[in-house]
C-alpha cells in the first residue's frame, strides 16, 4: 500500500461518516422538536396542574367510557337477535291479519241485523210522528 490508496481510504472513511452525521442529524431534529414541545407542555400549568395530566385523565375518562359500549361481535348478535324478532312478527302480522279477517266476514251478517234494525226503528218513529 502506498500514500495514494492510505489518502483514499481515508478521505473514504471521512466521507462516510460525514454522511451518516448528516442522515443522523437529519432523523434527529424532528426528535428535538419533538422534546421541545413535550418540555414546553410538562412547563406550562393551568392552576396547578400541567396539560400533560389534564389530557392523560381525558384519554383514561374516554378509555372507561369506551369500555362499556359493546364491541363488533356483541353488536352483530344484537343485530341478527332483532332480525328473528323482526321475522316472528312479520309471521304474527300475517296470523292475525287471518284471524281479523275472519272475524270480519263473521261480523257481516251482524252488521246487516243491526243496520236492518236501525232502519225499522226509524221507520217507526218516522210513522208515530
């Protein structure tokens, strides 16, 4: 090996680590901004308490909350429960439409009977008048 190759390998070396310092510092500021903001928040305090504590007692309020609503699988067995309940009563619809009818047609001739009635009594009063 002699000076030239010595000079490339190092000039090499340097360039390299020159470069990942730049990608390192590059990926790293977003990290500094990001401490920044989180030290600002952890500075700043409304009475006594800090913003960081006022929002992590949200997100835990909002987690319990979130808790008892019933999830995917309990929402479908609720659904498909309300589809057979919707389908017997489409089954007792038709039943009792039956029935109603029935009892209308057997209702007829008393309807008749008392329309009939009517109409002599009618007559009646119209004649002692």
């Amino acid at each position: 090996m002699d000076l030239k190759d010595i000079v490339l390998y190092v000039s090499l070396f340097l360039n390299t680590a020159n470069a990942v310092a730049l990608v390192k510092s590059f990926f790293s500021s977003g990290e500094k901004q990001l401490a920044d903001k989180i030290s600002k928040l952890e500075s700043k305090t409304d009475g006594n308490e800090n913003k960081l504590i006022e929002h992590d007692r949200r997100v835990q309020m909002l987690e319990s909350d979130m808790k008892h609503l019933p999830d995917r699988d309990t929402t479908h067995r609720i659904e498909m429960t309300m589809a057979q309940i919707m389908g017997r009563l489409d089954a007792q619809d038709a039943t009792l439409a039956g029935r109603f009818s029935a009892m209308d047609e057997r209702l007829k001739p008393i309807q008749a009977i008392g329309e009939r009635l009517q109409d002599v009594l009618i007559e009646q009063a119209r004649n002692a008048a």
